[in-house]
C-alpha cells in the first residue's frame, strides 16, 4: 500500500507566480465583499468530512474535486501500477498529465489492489471511518471484489455510498460500454443540433460526466449528509448520466408532450431555428453569439445593427430574417461591432477562443484563477469550480497526489 499527500503549501498566502503556466494579468484588487465572505467562514462546510474515492477519469473525480474544494478531505484509492488512467493523458506537466492535476488538488491518494484480500482489508479499514464513498466501476464490480453497498454497510451503516455510472444500477441497459457521447445520443441531446447537411454535431464538452455525473452526485452526496444528520444512516446514491441528461432538454420534452412534435436538429428557438438565437460571422472572420430573444432585446439589436423593417418580424420568414441579418453582421469587421452594441442592451458577446476567455479581465477581477497547483514543471493555475469563495480556503498553492 503506496500513500501520496498532497499537503497544502502556503494555503494562506498570496498566490505566488511561476513556471509558463500563468498568464500575465490577475486581479490586483479583489471585490470587498468576496474577501469578507472568506473571513467570515474560516470553517469549511465539509471539514471532518471523509470521502474515499475510488473512481478513476472523470465523473467521480470531478465530484470528488468539488468536495475537496469545500473542506471534505478526499483520499483516492488507486490501482497499482498506472494508477488512475488520467495521469497518462496528454499533456503532461512532468510525471502526471494536466488533466489529472487539475482534477485532483487537495486530495492525497493510496494504492489498493483490491483482488488481493489484503488489500481489500485494508480498504474495508479506511470505510470504516469514512462519511462519503465514490465509485464509477460497472454495475456489479464492487459486489465482486467484495465492496457491494451491503457489505459495507454492514462495516459502517453510517456510510453515504455513491455509484456513478452511465445508465444505473439497473434496466436493460445497465451493462452497456458507453462514454459521454453515446449518453448524449440515447438522451436525444444529440438530435437537437447540427450542421447544414443534418449531421448532429460532437458537442465541446463532457456534458454527461460533468453536468449529468459529477454534479448530481454532488448535489444527492450533500443532501445525504443531510439526511444522514436526523436519521443517523447512510444511503446508496444511484447516479444515472444518462437519465440524468433529460433535464436539460425540458423545453424540448414539453414541446413533444404539449404538441406531439418533438424538435429536429436546429429547428427550435434556442438551437439555431431563430434569427434571435444565433451566431454570425463578421467581414474579418471574427463570430458574435447574438441572443435578443425577448422582444426589447430584438428591438434594440434590429435598431443598432439597422435591419430593414422587413425582416423585423421575424415571425413571418424566420429562414429570411436570419440571411438578412447574417448578410448585415458579415459586412463589417469585428471592431466596428463591438464599438456599435458597446452599452447597448442587446444581449450580444464576442466569441471567445479559450485563451481570451483565460484573459477576460472580467474573470480576472472576480478572482476566478487565482488558486493555483504546484506541479513537477511549476504553478499551474487550479481548475475554477462552481463552489462559492465563502466556502473555500482563501487563494493559494496546494498540491495534487504525486505518483
């Protein structure tokens, strides 16, 4: 049994600059209010918390990342040898890949073979005490090596055991190989958007392990630590990604349900099927998201960009109005629009690359990169998390389980 400890470095310090990792430019002056939200909560909500994570990817570690955030301390339970598959990943950042650094700051880890009986006891020991336990195996690995719900309820019936999983621990479809791809097409997320031809399109990101996974086990883990604080015992949470994706899509079900028409590919108000809902390409190649829906906001974009009256209804040929509108915005360069919507409400912004988006001084006022990981090559900036700053530790450096 190997152990890592990520302690904290200068958790109460200033955040230090570098390695290549930073980007010049931070918030010099953070709002008043945030630095006294995090005076005010020296304790964090999840302190004496204890999560064993034995998940590896995404989902889970990303739960498990978020709980760390919030004071849990998160001990991750790792295969000998390769460990978690993420540390392979490209690019790497000396031994580790970014992607498993900025999933795992905060955390220590050990490794467990849990085919050796041993080992397995050992894992036995550590639920024990444990509050929380994360674990992502197809439905029925953990019964095999010994580690189903029930017996560890039986080591500790105060225990909040979480499996995540594509498609739940039960239906016809529970053993099925899938990834988030494949969670996003059984949903009929897919079919909502795509290109000219009607090809849906590969959305950008990992919806269904982070949206539909990380996050609700998050959600029903607090809840349970709740439940737990009047009942006194633990449950096994059933987190479906799958399932888990349908409320995203829930003006797409009420359409169905309501007319018995469900929506195609981009034909819907919010899918590319309005003029008001829609990204435009300007003379230098540069794209507006652009997204007046709501009949003030469509008034002053149809002012500001000079729509011939026409097209303003755009009710009566919704296909014309937007050529119409498209032909408008590819006439003139990017600048010349930002300076013409500038204080406008219009409800229109600029698409971003990624690497704007890492400079939008905006997100550097708010402090929404400040936390940063100590890597083998130098500071590398900590993953933003949806966990407000009165619930974190301040600002600073900490580390990630080493290999």
């Amino acid at each position: 049994m190997t152990n890592r400890s990520p302690d904290a470095l200068d958790t109460n310090s200033e955040p230090k600059r570098g390695g290549s990792f930073i980007p010049d430019g931070r918030a010099e002056n953070a709002d008043s209010s945030r630095k006294m939200a995090m005076d005010r909560y020296k304790t964090k909500p999840l302190d004496g918390i204890t999560v064993l994570d034995f998940s590896s990817l995404l989902p889970g570690p990303m739960c498990s990342l978020l709980l760390a955030e919030s004071g849990a301390q998160v001990i991750k339970i790792e295969r000998p040898g390769q460990g978690d598959e993420m540390r392979s990943y490209k690019p790497a950042a000396g031994r580790d890949s970014a992607n498993f650094i900025l999933l795992n700051r905060g955390k220590s880890s050990i490794t467990l073979d849990l085919k050796s009986i041993e080992d397995r006891q050992r894992a036995l020991s550590l639920i024990e005490t444990a509050d929380v336990l994360i674990e992502q195996f197809r439905p029925g690995v953990m019964a095999r090596l010994g580690l189903s719900y029930e017996s560890v309820r039986e080591v500790n019936p105060r225990i909040i055991y979480c499996s995540i999983s594509g498609y739940g621990q039960s239906g016809p479809a529970r053993d099925l190989a899938a990834h988030d791809l494949n969670y996003m097409a059984r949903s009929g997320l897919l079919s909502l958007t795509g290109d000219s031809s009607g090809n849906p399109n590969i959305p950008c990101a990992l919806i269904a392990d982070i949206a539909a996974g990380a996050y609700p086990a998050v959600m029903n883990i607090l809840l349970a630590i709740q439940q737990r604080t009047r009942s006194g015992e633990g449950v096994w949470l059933d987190i479906a990604m799958g399932e888990n994706l349908l409320p995203m899509i829930y003006w797409a079900l009420g359409e169905g349900e309501l007319t018995g028409r469900f929506p195609g590919i981009s034909d819907a108000l919010v899918t590319g099927g309005s003029a008001r809902y829609q990204i435009y390409r300007t003379a230098d190649d540069r794209f507006l998201s652009v997204a007046p829906i709501e009949e003030r906001f469509w008034q002053n974009f149809c002012e500001v960009i000079d729509l011939p009256v026409a097209y303003r209804d755009d009710a009566v040929d919704p296909a014309q109005t937007q050529k119409a509108v498209a032909r408008i915005i590819s006439s003139k360069p990017l600048s010349n629009w930002l300076e013409a919507f500038m204080h406008k409400d219009v409800c229109v912004q600029v698409v971003h690359s990624v690497g704007e988006a890492r400079q939008d001084p905006h997100f550097i006022h708010r402090g929404v990169f400040e936390h940063q990981i100590a890597t083998d090559l130098g500071i590398l900036s900590a993953l933003p998390v949806p966990i407000a700053s009165c619930f974190r530790d301040p600002p600073g450096t900490k580390d990630y389980p080493r290999r």
